[in-house]
C-alpha cells in the first residue's frame, strides 16, 4: 500500500513569487491535513480536507489557501511568498470521517527555501 | 490556549538503557494522543496511538501511557537501540479539531 506522496520534494523561490504543493494521500483515505513545520514554531496545522471540503483551519493568513479534488489528491498555495514561509510543509492523511481520531500518516514532506 | 509541552527538550543515553519521555497538555479534554517519531528532514512516523478512554498502548519496544486527569502521558523506550535516535513528537487531538503537537524531545542512544 503505497503512502503519502508529496511533490517536490526541494524548490526554492524568489519573495513575492506563489508556489503550490501537491499530497497523493493513501488509497482510500479521505482527509488530508498539512502542517508546517519551523525550527521557531514546531509543527503548526495549516487546513484540513475531507471530501472536497475545508473542514479546518488554522492561523495562517489569506495568502496560504488549498484545495482538495474528487480524487482526495490535495493541493496547497502559497502567494506573495515571505523569507518567513520558508519551512517543511507536511501533508498528512487519514481514513476519519467523523472526527473519530484515527492514526493519521505524514508523507516526506515539501522543504521549501524562499530567498 | 491548548499547549502541549514535551520534556526533557533533547536525550542522550548510552545503548540498552531504559528512557522516558514525557509529553504535558493544557486542556485535558482530549480526543486521543498520538505519539510520532521524526528523523532528520523527514516527514513523520506514528508509533502509538491512544484513544482518550485508554491508559496505555504498546507497540513492541514502546509503550505509552496517557493520564488524562493529570494531562500527561509518557513514552517508555526500552532496551534503547541507536537507530532509535530521532526526534519524538507527541500530539494531541480535541473533537473538532486537528492535532496540536508539541515542540519533541532529540534522542541520541551512543552505541
């Protein structure tokens, strides 16, 4: 059973420019939450995802958005990137539908470098 | 706030001790605990899982003990091994909500 596939794995972009991360969650599971992950801040959620629908947010400004499709493949964007966005972003994965605490599986994550 | 606090912040020990980490949160109406292991630059591992109607979980080496009255819950390592050297993250989850990790503990078992 394949895991939680994150692409790229490395970029680096330029301040102002947007980037998108891509989550292939494991089959069959229909939630997916990122998270990012700072020496400063530890491991801050993000958005989470079921069905197509964002069913939670975390602190983060306007510019970090996502989505996901019918597929459950996942998708998050950062716009007007700032040097402080430069951090892992961890995709995560779950079979929960109801908010029932199931183990939840992190993919290898996307190291992104803002200069 | 819900804050979760790990203690110590870093662990050195020599191979084959017997090790504890420890994982503190705030507001103890949790869903379940979580704890994951971390190596360096990579994504996550769950190692344990526990629901909030349960005392404890164990997973070969490991064993996890969660207190929900006190708030707190400990990783108990055995026989410690030095590909057990990673970063140990516990995380906490309330209804409604996704989890809350805390900060981990750096492990480093000497051969």
């Amino acid at each position: 059973k394949a895991g939680v596939t994150q692409t790229p794995r490395y970029l680096i972009k330029t301040r102002g420019q947007q980037v998108t991360l891509s989550c292939s969650p494991i089959s069959g599971h229909r939630s997916v939450s990122w998270y990012q992950q700072t020496p400063g801040q530890g491991l801050q959620f993000l958005f989470e995802y079921f069905s197509e629908t964002q069913r939670n947010k975390g602190n983060f400004p306007g510019r970090f958005s996502g989505r996901q499709f019918s597929n459950s493949r996942s998708e998050m964007n950062v716009s007007t990137l700032e040097l402080g966005d430069s951090a892992l972003y961890l995709c995560a994965s779950s079979s929960r539908t109801d908010f029932s605490g199931n183990t939840i599986y992190f993919g290898e994550g996307s190291w992104l470098t803002v200069v | 706030k819900q804050e979760v606090t790990q203690i110590p912040a870093a662990l050195s020990v020599p191979e084959g001790e017997n090790l504890v980490l420890n994982c503190s949160f705030t507001d103890s109406a949790i869903y379940n605990l979580q704890w994951f292991r971390q190596d360096p630059g990579k994504g996550l591992t769950s190692l344990l899982l526990i629901q909030s109607s349960q005392r404890e979980q164990t997973s070969g080496r490991l064993n996890a003990s969660l207190d929900k009255s006190s708030g707190r819950s400990t990783l108990y390592i055995a026989a410690s091994q030095p590909g057990d050297s990673a970063t140990y993250l516990c995380a906490v989850s309330y209804y409604g909500q996704n989890f809350v990790f805390g900060p981990g503990t750096r492990l480093s078992v000497l051969p």
